[in-house]
C-alpha cells in the first residue's frame, strides 16, 4: 500500500506527534509507501515531503487584528492546506489517506480534498475534539460534558478555551460548521480510537462516526527495563497543563520520605512552582523536558511513575513507556487508565483529585519494593505481549483494507 501520513506538526511535540512518526516507521518497515503532509517548522524532521506543508502558524504569539482574522479563518476552513494537498494527490497516487491531528492548523477541509481524489480516510482521534470544542471534556477544574448531543454553545457560555469569549465563539463555530453545516467529518470512513473508553464515551456524547478501538503500542525491545529502583524517587512525565491533577499530586508529596521529580513544560509550571517554593517542598523537583535516553534513564532509576490525571486520558503512552521500562503506575481512576493500570498486577489506581487516597497508595508502594519488583516485571510483561508493534500492525491494516477493499 502506499499511504498518506497526515499531521499538523511534523516534529516531536507530544505524545499524539510520537504515535504518529512510529506508525510511519511501522508501516515502512513492513514495506509499505508513506508520504506525509504537514505544517512547516523550524523544527520539522526533514522529508521530500516539505514543500507540499503549508505555511506555519502559531496561535500562542501575539497577533494584529488583520492576522487574527487570517488565523481564525484557517480554523473555520483553511483554503491553502486544500490547495496544497489537492495538488500533492494529483501529482501522487496514494491508495488511503491516515489522519492525525488536523484541526487548527490544517483544518478538516483537507477532508474535501480527500474526498474529491476518490480515496479513503481514517483518522486517529488522540483528544475529544470531536464532541468538545476544547479537546478535552474538562471545563474550570473539573470533568465537562455540556457540549454532549451537539450542544456547542456551552463552550462559549463557559469561556471553555483559555478563559476567552473570542477563542471560545471561533472553537463554537468551527464545530457548527464542520458537523452541522458541512459535514465535513462525515468524510471519514472510519474514525480510530485507542482506548475502548473514547471508544464508548464518544457514542454516549452523540458522535455519530463509525469508531473502531485500536490501542497504541510500544516497541519493548527499545527499552531496557530495570526493575526495583535506585532512587528513593517517582517520576510523572508529560505535560504540565490543568488537567492533568498535579497540584494533587503536590498536596500528597508533602512529607513523604521520597522525591518526586516533574519531567517536561507546560502553562503550570510557574504555578506549581510556586506552590513547591510557598508549601516548602523539599522533596520535588522541575527537571525540565526530556526525551529518549536521558528521559529513560531518570525513569529507570525511580520506583514508579505517577499519573495523577483529573481529565478523561485517552491511551497515555506514559503509561506503555513506563511499563516497557519495568516501572509500575500509580494512575488516577479515570478515562483510559483502568484499561491499563491494573491494580495491584501492573500498578495501582487512586480516585482522581483525592490527595489522602494518592498519599496512602504511594506510601504504599515506597514500603513494598519487592512488590514493586513484581508488578514492573507484568508490566513489562503486559507491553510485550498485548500492546506490541505486530498486534497494532494487523489492526491497523484490517482496518486499511476494510475501508478500500484493497487485495
């Protein structure tokens, strides 16, 4: 098969942009074609591909009335990402196109240019953009499902994106425009979800797409694992965004006899700082972000890793990589973790938001290392024989198949 890879960004910048490019290299090495198609960035990793990106944007700068206008057209509905694929795929046969992360940058109007060359999408949904206009099914500190059954307007009611009216009304109309008016993702043949919890919880808020749950993979044999730990230490690694339960984790830490060190940058970080430096936490530490060996390293010296999440995670590689590493999880009970986390086999879970329950569980867990031991060993256990390169493999080309009845 010869095989479009589409993604807004075309570097690592989280998790989604890492399933991404591993796909790709999976695809590759069971001797399939993939072209890409992209957004330009300094940071981009170099393809033939690059001149068919289109032109970058960034909508954290600050912008001038005529260039948020601009910008905010591009989300409704970008007329340079159509153009531009449009002519990749006249001047290249591809026999399915694979979608990512779209939205934003390249927008769901590449969908029509889909559709006019005759061939099939799928698409890998990573967040719940397509029944919450904010992604994330979290609204003012808490778990959100107003916008359920296409009831959008609570976005703007609620200032759901950043706090602002104006982002909220163009996130408000992008969803009316591309479900309602458009029907843009009705252009999708088959929709991707890689925990079975998005997979029910996207049918419950009304999502009327055809979804199948494929999970996401690690290839374990990347990873040295070690099991037990170096450190009097646990490790969360990810984004430091509001969603993501860490001043609860923080609250629990107070006292403990262990370090926990943050690994990686996001919004709160100022926040919690200041909340270490006012609570006098001795015991945390920032390390900044990190990826591949220097990452793995600090992983591989701690007992655990951590997930204190309050949002509905889809499928956290966090998670797959910890375990790949030999390291159990202490997840919070909710979304997709459960799927994963299996307490007391390949971790242990808490109730999300609950400081004395994530306290007791990692107390718990600094007093019982051979246990510890244990539970990495499943983990690691569980990643290589469920969540492995060759099972995403075939779901993934069943699903290919399917839709454009090829061989």
């Amino acid at each position: 098969m010869k095989i479009l890879l589409v993604n807004k960004y075309f570097y690592l910048r989280g998790g989604s942009d890492k399933v991404f490019f591993d796909e790709a290299a999976l695809l590759q090495s069971k001797g399939h074609k993939v072209g890409f198609f992209s957004m330009q960035h300094p940071r981009n990793f170099p393809s033939r591909y690059a001149p068919d990106f289109v032109s970058r944007v960034d909508y954290a700068e600050k912008m001038g009335l005529l260039r948020r206008w601009q910008a905010a057209g591009r989300i409704l509905y970008s007329l340079e990402a159509k153009r531009k694929l449009r002519r990749l795929l006249a001047r290249e046969r591809f026999d399915i196109v694979h979608l990512h992360n779209i939205y934003h940058q390249l927008s769901p109007s590449i969908l029509d240019a889909v559709a006019e060359a005759g061939l099939p999408a799928v698409m890998t949904l990573h967040d719940y953009k397509m029944v919450c206009p904010a992604y994330t099914l979290f609204s003012r500190g808490r778990v959100c499902e107003r916008c359920s059954q296409g009831r959008y307007f609570h976005v703007l009611l609620r200032r759901c994106v950043q706090d602002s009216y104006g982002k909220s009304l163009v996130c408000l109309a992008e969803m009316y425009l591309h479900h309602r008016l458009l029907g843009l993702y009705g252009k999708v043949a088959r929709f991707i979800a890689p925990s079975q919890f998005m997979k029910n919880k996207l049918q419950d808020l009304g999502f009327p797409g055809q979804v199948s749950h494929v999970p996401n993979f690690v290839n374990a044999e990347a990873y040295l694992p070690h099991f037990g730990g170096e450190e009097q230490s646990l490790v969360y690694f990810g984004r430091l965004s509001k969603e993501k339960g860490l001043p609860t984790l923080l609250q629990a830490m107070a006292g403990l006899p262990a370090t926990l060190k943050l690994i990686g940058e996001g919004p709160e970080r100022p926040r919690l700082a200041e909340t270490v430096r006012q609570a006098r936490l001795a015991n945390v530490r920032f390390l900044g972000y990190r990826q591949g060996a220097s990452l793995w390293a600090e992983i591989r010296r701690s007992r655990f890793t951590v997930l204190p999440s309050e949002w509905y995670e889809n499928f956290p590689l966090a998670v797959l990589e910890s375990f790949a590493l030999g390291k159990p999880v202490l997840g919070a009970r909710i979304g997709g973790i459960p799927e994963l986390v299996q307490d007391g086999e390949t971790g242990l879970t808490f109730e999300p938001g609950n400081v004395k329950d994530l306290r007791e569980k990692i107390l718990y867990l600094l007093n019982h290392p051979h246990l510890l031991m244990e539970m990495g060993r499943k983990g690691r256990e569980l990643a290589e024989k469920e969540f492995n390169p060759q099972k995403h493999y075939e779901s993934l080309m069943s699903i290919f198949r399917f839709v454009s009845n090829f061989g």
